[in-house]
C-alpha cells in the first residue's frame, strides 16, 4: 500500500524527538550561522506549534494551547508581551478558542516557549498529525442553565493526550470538543469527536458525535455514535476513540484520513464495536439530549450564576488583535473581574465574573472602544481564516475582505434590532479554516481571469446551520467579484431572509 510522505517523515523520527534539534537550530541562528533546516525537520517543529510560512520567509507562526479557552491574566498578558517583542504585536485568535503568533524566528523560539512555560502555557503538539486543542464552553462553570462544568475536563484531556508519543502520530489532525451547556457555543458538529450534555437514566452525562471536518471537498457533520458516557468515564472513552483511530486510521492518502474516511469505510457500527471492544466495557446507548440551542456567541453582557456578576464579551473583529491590546485585557480582568479570560470559537473574548456596580465604568475603558461589546449586526457573527498574508494555502485576503464586507454592509444597511447577527463565514482556500460551509452565508475565496485581468473573487454560500437539522451551505452564487460582495450577499440574505430582512440605510434616510 502506498504512504504518503508524511507517514515516511513520521516513522524516520517521531515530531516530538525534534526539540533538541530545535534549540540546535536556535543556537546556530543566534550565533549568526544558517542553520539550514532540512525540510523534514519544518515539518516536525510543528509538533511544538512552529509553522514556517512561505510568505514570510525566515519567519514562523506560533500557535499554543489554550483547553477550554480558559486564560489568566498573567497568561494573556505573557503572550502580549510576547508579540509585542518579537511578533511585531500582532496575534490572531483563531475558531478553537486559541491564539497564534506570528513572526517569531527561530533564533526566538527557546525564549518564546520558555516565558510561556513560565505563564503555565505549552504549544506542544498543536499542530499536524496530533490533538488540537481542546474545545469548551467559553463560559463553562458560569452560567445560569449549565448541565456540566467540563473546565477540568477539557483540562483532564489534554492532559491524557499531549506529553507523550502515545498520540504524536495520528493518521491525521484531530478535533476534539466536550460542551456542558445547553447553547452548544462550542458547535459540536464541526468536530472529529465532540461530547455534548444528555441524561440517561436518572444520571447526566454526555452523548457522543464523531466524524465530523468541514475542510476539502467533502465536508461533513459529526453524527451520532449513539454511545452515552458519564462525566467520570468521558476522559477514558476519548482515549479509546483515539487509540481506534490511531491504530486503524487511514494513512495511505493524506487528503482521506480524517476520521470520516475511517467511517466511511467502516460504518457507525463496526466503528461503535470497535471502541466498545478497546474501551474494555459495554457502552451505554446514547440518553436524551439536553441541547436546546445553537451557536450563542455570548458578545454584550451575559447574566451569570452569581446574580451579582456579569460577563462582558468584546468582539475582536476577525480575530485579529494586537500584543498592546492582550495586555490591556489582561489589565481589564485583574481590576473588573478575578483575573480571569474566556476566548470563544468566533474568535472573541470575554471578560468573566464582574460586579454588576462596575460594569457601567468597564464599558468606558478605551480598549472597549476597539473591541466593542455592542458592535453590528454584520461583524458580530463575522468569521475568518488567517488569509494570504500568512498562509501559503489561501487564494485572497480574507480577514482584510471579510472586514471591508462587513464596514460596506454596516454602511448600506440595517437589520431589525431584535434579529440575530447575520452568520458570515469566509475561507480564503478549500481547506476551509473559516467553516464557510456551516454559515448562514460563506464565502470561499478564489482568483479569477476577468477581461485579461487576475482578480479576486469569491463563491458566495446559503444555508448552513447546526442543531437537530443540520445542513451544510451550498453555493448560490459563484466566482463574485470581491469588490461586489456587498450588493451580492445582501441579496442572499434578503433569498434566506426574506425581502425585508435588509433595510436601507439611504432609503430610510429619505423617508425621514
């Protein structure tokens, strides 16, 4: 059977071996020396979160873990720090609530991982045939209607899955959710293998999904293992799904061997079977699932558990933030609320457990200005990949299109105020990192030959939605000029919405 060369580069020497070379590097680097890399080895240090990136040449994006997206504020004030002295003071939070960096050399890297280690942060293995990081609740163990508080959890499975060779070679990435509210904020069906609240019997626990990636030309939902699991047991059954998929995952071709090719070729049952048999007891049929609704984001002020604390959600427009900025919301947790931050899947962050008597004077301060917690109706659900400014893969510049979309249709238009945040999703390749499939409108990317000129344009996508009926956008309108999107995805959202679903800005000024 053939095998790609990423499993040749896997078996000559595991990921995780390369972190003396890497201070090897670092030292020849600093001392002014070509440390001359060999390819196989750019490919490893991703396994300590380095990417090298084509487009910065000499340069590495850093990406950490961040389980749960439960930061401190000496954490998010480190990485600030970080960027500002060595990232050019640029960060971007990402759609698995984490934060990547970029423009470290190699020179930095021992010193980079080192003040994160210092901050209780690792990047180990965050990157290629491993456990991405671990998806949660933004606001686990604080609101009012929570089923489970699945921080420790999300903790608990790092913990058995990073730090050892024993899940460094998988057949593929592997996305990992566990949620215990009933707002499914951590969208569970964009995942590999998600758990999600359910009652079984008198007792609460979690159902589980597997096989979903959005990614490629074959996306999918995760479906229904029909397994139920209790809280004490879901960190070992996670490990058996694991240790499955590592041992009988496909690896001849790398664009098939995400865990939905296993399942195609398998079947649920045989899958099902196969856990049970490595899991050591019977599992339990899936229980009554206690999911009421999809995708809050949690932006403005969210009542909390403690009726005397409130937690405030910023909106960071694409992602996109700067090193001062972290250190002012590190600031902003220490002095209104317990030091403590939340990052969510659209890329935002929240400011947990503050007094209610103090919030009229948090929404004063200056970095809340920037990162609004009332911000349109068109950026608030606005999700983006990191573009062509950084990946080799994606085809525009998508968080730069994504923001101008958003400013154009605030410009033109309005929407009801009690209406929900128009859910726009824009990838910049196939690969499909901004999820364009599962937006209410997505939007993939593309260049195109127009009169002789090489343009960008993108397919525009209707329909996607999580919950009981999922359904993945298809494309309404191919190859759209960017410079036309505005017009162009108002007119889909008036198709999905209805006619007057848009109110124009310039015609209701007329009317008055």
């Amino acid at each position: 059977m053939p095998v790609n060369k990423i499993e040749v580069l896997k078996s000559a020497k595991d990921g995780l071996d390369v972190l003396p070379d890497l201070h090897r590097y670092a030292a020849l680097a600093a001392a002014g020396e070509d440390p001359q890399i060999p390819a196989e080895d750019f490919e490893r240090l991703k396994w300590y979160g380095l990417f090298h990136r084509k487009r910065t040449p000499g340069h590495f994006m850093l990406r950490m873990r961040i389980p749960g997206g439960v930061l401190n504020a000496e954490q998010i004030t480190a990485i600030g720090e970080i960027s500002n002295a060595v990232g050019r003071g640029q960060a971007d939070i990402t759609s698995r609530m984490n934060i990547q960096l970029r423009w470290i050399t190699i020179a930095d890297a021992p010193w980079v991982l080192q003040r994160l280690s210092a901050a209780g942060l690792t990047t180990q293995q965050s990157g290629m045939d491993n456990v991405r990081n671990v998806v949660s609740c933004p606001l686990s163990g604080l609101t009012e209607d929570e089923v489970i508080d699945t921080r420790v959890l999300a903790t608990r499975m790092q913990q058995a899955i990073i730090g050892s060779k024993r899940f460094s070679n998988l057949p593929r990435k592997f996305n990992l959710s566990v949620t215990g509210c009933r707002e499914d904020c951590g969208h569970a069906q964009v995942h590999d293998l998600s758990f999600v609240p359910a009652q079984r019997d008198g007792g609460i626990g979690f159902n589980v999904l597997v096989g979903g990636a959005l990614g490629g030309m074959t996306p999918e939902y995760a479906r229904p293992l029909d397994v139920f699991v209790g809280v004490d047991d879901a960190v070992e059954l996670a490990v058996s799904i694991l240790e499955v998929y590592r041992d009988h995952g496909l690896r001849a071709k790398r664009k098939q061997s995400r865990l939905k090719w296993l399942l195609r070729e398998w079947g649920m049952e045989r899958f099902r079977d196969a856990v049970e048999a490595q899991y050591g007891r019977s599992l339990a049929q899936a229980g009554e699932s206690l999911t009421s609704r999809h995708g809050g984001d949690h932006i403005g002020l969210t009542n909390q558990r403690d009726p005397d604390r409130r937690t405030v959600g910023c909106l960071v427009p694409v992602g996109r933030i700067t090193g001062d900025a972290l250190i002012e919301f590190g600031r902003l947790a220490r002095e209104y609320g317990t030091a403590e931050l939340r990052l969510t899947v659209q890329q935002n962050i929240l400011i947990p457990n503050v007094p209610s008597d103090r919030i009229d004077s948090l929404l004063q301060e200056p970095p809340l200005q920037t990162y609004s917690p009332t911000p349109s109706a068109f950026i608030r659900a606005m999700v983006s990949c990191t573009g062509n400014d950084f990946c080799a893969f994606a085809l525009i510049d998508s968080k730069g299109e994504a923001s101008k979309l958003a400013a154009a249709l605030e410009e033109r238009y309005e929407i009801a105020p009690d209406a929900e945040p128009v859910r726009i999703q824009m990838s910049a390749c196939p690969h499909a990192c901004g999820q364009h499939r599962a937006g209410e409108v997505g939007l993939l990317g593309g260049r195109k030959r127009v009169d002789g000129q090489i343009i960008n344009v993108a397919d525009i996508f209707t329909g996607g939605r999580l919950g009981d009926d999922p359904r993945l956008a298809d494309v309404a309108a191919p190859a759209v000029p960017t410079v036309d999107l505005p017009e162009a995805v108002a007119e889909q959202i008036r198709a999905v919405r209805g006619s007057d679903a848009l109110i124009s800005r310039r015609e209701s000024a007329l009317a008055d």
